[in-house]
C-alpha cells in the first residue's frame, strides 16, 4: 500500500465516522459526508483522476459552506436585535 493509499484509507475511515454520528443531527452534513466517500470511492476505483476528484470535492465544499452562510445569515437576522457584523 503506497503512502498516499494510507492517507486515502485514514480519510475515508475518518469521514465515516463522523457520518455516522451526525444522521439525525445534521443530514445536510451527511449528505455532503455522503458525496465526498462517493468521490474517493471513484478515485480509488480508478473512475476518477486525483485532479477530477479534487475537483469536484472544491466545489462541493464551496457549495456547501455557502448553504450553510446563508442559513446562518438568515438565524442572524431573525435575531432581536439582529446580528450585524
């Protein structure tokens, strides 16, 4: 098993994990946990290249930090008085 083979396994091991315990809690999260084990399982396959894999984990991310702004930005403004930064 090549090094970054290890790190791979220690990722996909780490994310399931944290899946497991946030189904009820947080099912945006496990969705998005979700698509990220998808990805690497694509890569690890050889379905995918790193680069396409990185590529497509970046823009999960970004699209999942920018749900979660605007859910915070909407709880802020529903704030008495509103949050204001």
């Amino acid at each position: 098993m090549s090094y970054s083979q290890k790190h791979v396994d220690a990722l996909c091991q780490a994310l399931q994990v944290m899946q497991s315990g946030n189904s009820e809690d947080s099912p945006y999260a496990h969705s998005y946990i979700d698509e990220l084990l998808s990805l690497i399982g694509s890569y690890k396959s050889g379905d995918m290249k790193p680069d396409e894999m990185f590529e497509q984990i970046m823009i999960g991310l970004v699209s999942f930090q920018q749900f979660l702004d605007m859910r915070l930005t909407l709880l802020e403004r529903k704030q008495n008085p509103p949050v204001t930064w």
